[in-house]
C-alpha cells in the first residue's frame, strides 16, 4: 500500500527525481559521446569506405564477371566480323616446292615398251583471288613457274641399231592465267555471310547493354535497400534512447513512490525489447552489406557505408513520349528483330536445298616454255577456258517443301514476338507511370503522417513525465513515429526506383530530359552501318 505523501514530501521528492532526471540527461550525453568516440576510432581502424549510388555502379561494372563475360562476347562478334570483312579482301596465297626428285620405272602401252624416267624440278606459284561482294563471284589470277631437269631411258626400236636411247631435257615453264567463277541462280552467300556477323556483333552489343541496365537496376535496389537498413537502425537507435530515457524516467517514479512497481517492469521489457530490435536492425544491416559487396564486386573483408541524399523531387513523365521512345529504342525489340532476320536467313538458306542453280567459270591464260629462261614466252600457248554447269534437282521426296514450311512457320512465329513484346512495353510503361502518379500522393500523405507522429510522440513524452500516461501507451505511440518515419523513407526509395524504372522501360531519362540508348550500342551500329 502506498502511504500518502504531504505537500512538502511532494516537492522534496519531485526535486529529487528532477535531480536524478538531469543525472541521467548526463550519463546519456556521455554515452552518446563515447559511443560516437568509439565509431570514430573503429572506422579509422577499418578504413571504412564511403559509397555513393555513383561510387557502386561504377564498381560494378568494373567487377560484376556478368558484365565481364558480356563485354567478352561483344568483343569476340566484334572480331569476327572483321575476319568475314577480311574475307572479302584479295587474298594472297605462294606455295613453293623448292626441290622435287623422282625415279620410276614406267610401261608405255603404245610402244610396247619399258622405260626409265628421272626428273628434279623447282616450282613456285602465286595465286591472288579477289571475292566480289555484290555478285558472290571470285576473281583469281595465278601463276605457276617451274624449272625441271628430266633424263629417261628407253630402247631402241630400230632393229638395226639396237640399243637404249637417252633423252634428256632441261627448261623453264610457266603458266599465267586469269578466270572468274559465278554462281547463278542461288543466294549471294557473301553478303549474307557478312550481314549475320554484323547482326551477331549487334545483339552481342544489345545483350551487354541490357546486362548494363540490369546491373544498374540491381546495384540501385540493393542500394536502398541498404540505406533503407540504415534508416532502420537509426531509428530503431532513437527509439532505444528514447526508451533510456523512458526506463530512468519510471525507475526514478518507482523509487519516489509515485508509480507502482509494475511501470518498472513495463519500462524494463519495453527497454530489452527496443535493444533487442536494434541488434536484430544492425544484423540485418550487416548481412545486407555483405550481399552488396558480393554485387558490386568488392572484398566481403572491407568495411563500406553508402552516402546519398534522398530528397523529394516531383518529375514530369510524359507518357506519349515515353511510350512512343519505348517503341523505338528498347534493345529488346531490336534482338526480336534481329531473331526475325537470322530466322528470314535461314528462310533463304532453307530455299537454296535441292535447288535449281548453276555455275560458270572463265579463264584465259598463256603458257610458254624453253629451255632459256629469257626467251620463255618465244612461242607462246594461249588456253582460253569456259564453261557453264547446271545442277537440276528431280525428286526429293518432299525434303525441300517440308524445311521451307518449317522455316516459314519460325520466321512467323518471330514476328508474334516482336508484337507481344510490343504490348509489353506499352503495358508496362504505362503501369510505371500509374504507380508514380500514386506514389507522389503517397510521398504527400507520408510526409503529414511523419509530421503528425512526431508531434504526437512528443505531447504523450510530456504526458508521460507528468505522470498522466503508462509506459505502454508511450511505447505505442513511439512504435507509431518508427513507423511513420519508415513509411516516409520506404516512399521515397520506391519513388527513386520507379523512376530508374520508367528510364529502363522507356530508355529516356526523364529527370534530365535525355535519351538513354547506352554509348557502346550508338557506336557499333554506327561503325557496322559505315
């Protein structure tokens, strides 16, 4: 039972607990500077590394092995492109036997007879062919010089002077010829060639920037989502010291006699359970770093933070423009359009089965020979050359018509893609913008409701030292300002990633009224087009 304290006692006591009020506003004070003291020693001992929104990005995609390998790939299809540029290019070919020796016996049918033939020679050729690109024709132009020495044995078919008859030779020979070969009736398999590498470099470049936007989109996720565990601990840390400052407030009742034992209880539970909602926010910040560093490619051993300025900053998004740059520049579309073009290739290739085609080949040349080499060409020997092939399919059993279908059938079943992919970009650039809509009402109502908390938390504090409100309502109405405050940041990151999402989805960056295609995609198709 609680004795009845007089006027007097009720001063002397309230002195005392204002006493002991201002001891504990000190020790908090010392508590406060020692524990800044203490992070301000840790992080010097670590080496803590600040990051900005920018600092990460930037990180990961020097470091991210997805945008590696993409970047990789790109590189290789840029590679091959060249080498099928090359292949377009005169090509310059020697081959040189610099010594040749043979020894044979042979039977000469006609003669009836067996001879013996010896023969060294040298021999060199130059080939130099030239593709042509509009016609997928070759132009070559060779040369074949030879130098041999031949000695053969023969017998003598007089029977008169029966014997062996040796005939020796020593001389030059060479052959100079231009021809030309076309085929007729079939796909130019040069400028196909050379226009598939170029789409392949083309979505190689639109795969690592879509891995580029994708990286942006993660880092910046897991970037607030840091941030937001900041915000967590700091204002699960300023419910704990209020809650400090709660628990000396009811201890100091307690022990004047002016509350039952019972808010000293309340006040202690309330205090483990507001430290005990710290600890879980730091942990939680401390697994999230650890992801984040995994992300963005740096050592888990490091200690980092992020910095960033969240402010409120209403942006015009005008939905026609958005929707009508989607259209238009989403690197999406453009690999569905490049998969309908591998698939119209494979059309035309598909066709050229069992076809009707043809080739002609020209040539025209001299050849000369002597045993000088100055007077090679004395007599020369001229061997022009053409001639005209036809292959003419009969029956396939069908093999031709069924792999065109089937090809007809991929090349529409591509072209569905692209207009569903369409409808997708249009639904979702419009769900976008409906969300942003939302989201600055909801910016607006949080902002209020933070506003409100804050106050109210701030009238029910006196209450509560006045002696008109239970530590359990205080707890009620400080869970309501955390949460205020936590609905208030939640609003704003989720402003900040529709936004990052409008630009991805539209690839027009509102904020700064610019468009977004990424600078490696500008520059490949511009150098594939020149």
């Amino acid at each position: 039972m609680i004795k009845p304290l007089r006027l007097c006692d009720l001063a002397r006591e309230n002195t005392l607990m204002t006493k002991r009020l201002n001891n504990t506003n000190m020790l908090i004070h010392r508590k406060i500077i020692l524990v800044a003291a203490l992070t301000i020693a840790v992080t010097a001992v670590n080496a803590q590394t600040t990051l900005t929104l920018e600092d990460a990005m930037n990180t990961a995609l020097e470091n991210s092995p997805d945008i590696k390998k993409s970047r990789l790939s790109m590189e290789q299809n840029r590679e091959y492109l060249n080498a099928q540029l090359a292949t377009l290019k005169s090509h310059f070919s020697l081959n040189v036997t610099p010594i040749e020796y043979s020894n044979s016996d042979r039977y000469d049918e006609y003669f009836s007879q067996w001879y013996k033939s010896e023969k060294t020679s040298s021999k060199g050729g130059l080939v130099i062919a030239q593709p042509i690109k509009w016609t997928d024709g070759t132009i070559t132009l060779q040369n074949n010089f030879e130098y041999k020495s031949t000695t053969s044995e023969s017998n003598n078919q007089d029977p008169i002077n029966p014997g062996v008859v040796t005939t020796t030779y020593s001389g030059f020979n060479n052959n100079l010829y231009l021809s030309y070969k076309q085929p007729l009736f079939t796909y130019n398999k040069a400028k196909m060639n050379l226009k598939r590498n170029q789409l392949n470099l083309e979505n190689a470049t639109l795969a690592y920037s879509i891995q580029m936007l994708s990286m942006e989109r993660q880092v910046t996720q897991a970037f607030y989502s840091i941030y937001q565990k900041q915000m967590s601990v700091q204002i699960t840390q300023e419910e704990f010291d209020n809650q400090t400052v709660s628990l000396e407030i009811v201890r100091s009742k307690v022990e004047a006699g002016l509350s039952a034992k019972e808010e000293l209880l309340q006040g202690e539970l309330n205090y483990a359970t507001s430290q005990s909602s710290l600890d879980n926010a730091k942990v939680d910040l401390e697994n999230a770093n650890d992801q984040f560093k995994k992300l963005i490619g740096v050592s888990l051993y490091d200690e980092i933070e992020i910095t960033t300025d969240i402010q409120y900053k209403p942006v015009i998004v005008d939905l026609e423009k958005a929707i009508e740059n989607g259209l238009s520049q989403r690197l999406e579309l453009t690999q569905r359009q490049i998969d309908l073009n591998n698939a119209e290739f494979d059309l035309i290739t598909t066709s050229a089965t069992n076809e009707f085609r043809g080739d002609v080949d020209l040539s025209i040349g001299i050849m000369g020979n002597n045993e000088v080499f100055a007077n090679i060409y004395e007599k020369p020997t001229r061997s022009p050359q053409v001639g005209v092939t036809f292959s003419i399919p009969i029956f396939d059993w069908g093999e031709r018509k069924a792999r065109i279908k089937a090809a007809e059938l991929e090349v529409e079943s591509r072209e569905i893609d692209i207009k569903n992919l369409e409808d997708d970009i249009v639904i979702n650039i419009r769900k976008v913008f409906r969300n942003l809509q939302n989201l600055n009402t909801q910016i607006g109502i949080a902002k209020q409701n933070e506003k409100n908390a804050q106050l109210t938390y701030e009238i029910n504090l006196e209450k509560y030292k006045n002696g008109d409100l239970t530590s359990i309502d205080l707890e009620r109405f400080q869970n309501q300002l955390s949460q205020k405050k936590m609905n208030m940041s939640n609003a704003l990151i989720s402003y900040k990633l529709e936004l990052l999402n409008m630009k991805i989805q539209s690839l027009w960056d509102f904020e700064n009224n610019i468009s977004f295609v990424p600078q490696d995609l500008q520059n490949n198709i511009s150098s594939d087009n020149e």
